[in-house]
C-alpha cells in the first residue's frame, strides 16, 4: 500500500533504538526525509547510517527544555519543512503508586507530557503554513489499562492523553491530525530492562503502524489513542 508519503519530512523524537527507531525505518521506507534524534551520539550515527544518507542526526536529550524546538528548526533548516512529527521519550523508572517521589513525578511529566507538548508546539505552525500534518506521540498502554508498578508513567501518559484529545479538535481545520499510539510490550531495550517477559511484539510491526497513522490516508483519522498491545488491554474502550 502507498501511504502517500514519498518526498515528506518527519521528526522523529528518541529515535536511536527501540520503537522510535522502528518508526523512522517504516517512514524511510515510505521515502520520507528522516530527521531522528537520542542523546548517545555513537548509537545515533549508527542508526542514521543505517536509515540511509540523506537522514539528519540531531544528538541531545528531547527532555531539555529547549531542546524540542530546537530540534525542529534543525530539521526545518535542512529538509526546509516539517510535516510529520513522532513524538517520543525514555520512560520513567519503576515505581508503585504510593512509592514514587516528587522527584520521579516531576521527571515523568517533563519526558513523557511536557517534552511531546512542547514539540507539537514548534512543530504546528510550519504544518500550519503548509495546511498538512501528522502528529503522533508514542504514550503506553497504560494509558487504557494502568500499569501497577509503572504509575509515574500512567501519571504523566494518561495526562499527555488528556491534552491530546484536546488539541486535536484544535487542529483537524488546518489538516493536521493528532494522535496516541498506546505500546505494550515490545521487544526492546526498555522492556527488557523491566524485567518483562511473555509475548512480545515486533518494533518493526509498530513503526509500520506508526507510518500508517502518518499516511494520506488517515485525513479523518485524529483525537483516537490507539492501543498496539497483542489483546494485553482488557478493557472496551
């Protein structure tokens, strides 16, 4: 299926290894101009390098106040526009609902709210300008069912949702389309990390859904939070 996509430019957040990789390798393969992103520098050449010549490598840490913005208008100066935007950051740590601190909280909602709002931010007015943009943050499927020992994650996801669904009906008359892929698990480094184990699913099979919502086709398509879990969720809705 052609997604329409070929000669675009996405932004692709935390994007050196894990999900975020998979996704700018299924838009790449679409023929879309990557820019991708992650803070060990070593890791990123080696992703870029592998995602093909014309891909831009921005090194440095999306949480960074700054750094959202910054890392759009890099991408902008050399593709010199932006349509698609994948928003993603590390996780927080490991933590039961009445076990996290202040200071994991606070931590969580910079990374996994403020750091995607503060991109779509920088990133809407040159799709603004253009009358077309794909938006989509990587959250977790804990946003629909939470995630026991994860609730700074929950906290902050389920609080990046709830801003989402506003935005988007803020953004559907300028052709732009919001939306929340909802991972569960997934075989990467994070999940590993986590101690996860079972069935797990393919990032390869994530990017291409990730590259799907980004497509031509999914113009109708904003305000939905899409869960990508294997049937983890138990929930109807």
């Amino acid at each position: 299926m052609d997604l329409g996509l070929e000669g675009k430019v996405a932004l692709v957040t935390a994007s050196s290894k894990g999900l975020g990789f998979a996704t700018a390798s299924a838009l790449a393969a679409e023929g879309v101009h990557v820019a991708i992103n992650g803070h060990e520098a070593q890791r990123l050449e080696a992703a870029a390098a592998t995602l093909g010549d014309d891909t831009l490598a921005l090194s440095g840490d999306v949480t960074g106040i700054d750094a959202p913005a910054a890392l759009v208008d890099a991408t902008v100066d050399r593709f010199g526009r932006l349509d698609i935007l994948v928003a993603n950051a590390p996780g927080p740590p490991k933590g039961r609902a009445l076990e996290v601190s202040d200071e994991v909280l606070r931590g969580a909602l910079e990374a996994n709210l403020l750091t995607s709002i503060r991109l779509v931010r920088a990133a809407v007015p040159h799709m603004r300008a253009a009358g077309w943009g794909r938006i989509v943050l990587c959250a977790s499927w804990g946003i629909k069912q939470p995630i026991p020992d994860l609730a700074a994650s929950n906290t902050a996801r389920a609080g990046l949702w709830a801003w989402a669904k506003t935005a988007a009906a803020d953004l559907i008359d300028d052709g732009i389309t919001l939306n929340l892929l909802a991972p569960g698990l997934h075989d990467t480094d994070r999940v590993r990390e986590l101690g996860a184990t079972g069935r797990l699913g393919d990032p390869d099979d994530f990017g291409r859904i990730a590259a799907f919502l980004c497509s031509s086709s999914t113009g109708f398509l904003t305000g939905a939070a899409l869960q990508v879990d294997g049937a983890a969720t138990l929930g109807l809705l």
